[in-house]
C-alpha cells in the first residue's frame, strides 16, 4: 500500500505544487524525485511514482511548471486527440523554454531541501527519474547537484544534444553518480547521431552510465494515456530502472 498526498513546495519565487506518495511505515525510505513529461502531473505519472514508492522509496512528483499555475495544465482528452496536439504544443512549447538551466537548478535545490526536511526520508542523496522534457531537465539537475543526486535514469528525452553553448551534453563532466539512457526509436529529438555525441562525452568525462536504444519504441512510449504507449518498452523501462535504483541506493 502506498499513500498519496498533495504537497506545497516552497522555491525562490513561490510554491510548487506536487505529489507526495511513500510507502505504509515510518521509513525511513531512500527518496526519488519524478521529473514529468510536458503533459504534466496527472493520473499516469502518479500511478507511475505508486509503482516506486511501493517498492520501498519516498517520491515527489513536483510541476515543473509551476510558475504557469497548478496542475493539472492539460485536459486528458487533449493527450489522445491527434487534432488537438498542435494547439497542445502551441501553449506547451513557451513554458518549456521558458525553464531555464539556472531555474532547473534552484527549483531542484528547492525540492530536495524539502524532502531533506521530511523525518521518513533516508539521509543521503536522491535519485531522479526522468520522462521526455523531465529527463533533459533532470540531467542538467544531476549536473548542478552531484554531490545531492546519485542518479538519473531518463526515458525517452529529447534535446540533451544541442548547438547552443549551454546544451545539457556538455556538462556531464560534474556528475559523480550513475546515468541510464532510454533512447526511443528513430526519435527527432534525440538522433542517432545525437545518442553518439552524449556518450562520446560521457566516455571523455569518465562519467558510469548505460545508453540503450529501445528498438521499436516511439517517442513517449512509457505514457499509457497517449497513443505511443508501449507495453513492452514499458516493462524493459522498469525492469532497467529498479536496476539502477537498487546500486544508487545500496540495496
């Protein structure tokens, strides 16, 4: 069993609004920070943090974009209606922008002094899971807090290979823990040649990482409420991240 709250989150500018779900018992339980995907806090990544925190971890599903306004920013039938996606992205495209690496930074700050003061929560550092936009923003995370996060595992990311001077590639050489990289198929935002320049950096910066393509599976294949799911991608998705779990937590 698994309980499931609401919480505040106070950063530099505000509150963030999130979810809390731990395990029954008094802890304490190593904690795992769940970056979402642009669709957002709702049901589908709730269920997916239930899964973590019912296999014995403290998590917190914070809005990453909380400065927009509380969760949810999206309507459900937005997520399996092709006609309605551009319009979708149209008004999810600023707010991905607008997430700056600085603001990445001080609300990852922000969310890990708040489960540093929860009593159920395990001393030591944290591990973040990240899904499309939520694994970009949660290696520059990582990137900006190595000493505070002992891993990412990230699904399905696109944009960590850019041109621009501040691409989240190029600074991999502050990590000290351990990455996991889910690459979907034939991703535009994540390219073959993309997948090459990361580990070629990750080799040159000595960082301990996997790097996976994931044959077959689309963009978003982990999210059951849009139509790119796949349940056998899924499944290897899970299996992969107890993996990386258990080592970043000694366990």
């Amino acid at each position: 069993m698994v309980r499931t709250t609401t919480v505040d989150v106070p950063v530099g500018d505000g509150v963030a609004d999130a979810y809390l779900v731990r395990p029954d018992g008094d802890g304490p339980f190593p904690a795992v920070l769940v970056f979402m995907d642009a669709f957002g806090p709702r049901p589908r990544l709730v269920e997916m943090a239930g899964r973590l925190a019912a296999d014995g971890h403290l998590v917190l599903l914070p809005n990453l974009f909380h400065r927009a306004g509380r969760a949810p920013l999206v309507e459900l039938s937005e997520l399996g209606d092709p006609a309605r996606r551009g319009a979708l992205f149209a008004r999810l495209t600023p707010l991905m922008r607008a997430l700056t690496p600085d603001l990445v930074a001080a609300d990852t700050a922000a969310y890990l002094d708040f489960l540093a003061t929860r009593p159920e929560v395990a001393p030591g550092p944290a591990a973040i899971v990240g899904y499309c936009m939520g694994g970009m923003n949660g290696l520059r995370a990582i990137e900006a807090h190595p000493d505070r996060v002992a891993a990412l595992a990230s699904f399905h990311a696109g944009r960590l290979v850019t041109d621009a001077p501040d691409s989240p590639h190029l600074g991999v050489g502050a990590v000290t823990g351990e990455l996991y990289f889910a690459h979907a198929d034939h991703d535009p935002a994540m390219t073959t040649d993309d997948i090459a320049t990361l580990e070629k950096a990750l080799d040159a910066a000595g960082v301990r990482y996997r790097s996976e393509r994931y044959d077959g599976a689309r963009h978003g294949f982990t999210m059951a409420d849009t139509p790119v799911y796949d349940e056998a991608a899924t499944e290897r998705h899970w299996a992969a991240l107890s993996d990386l779990l258990a080592r970043a937590f000694g366990r």
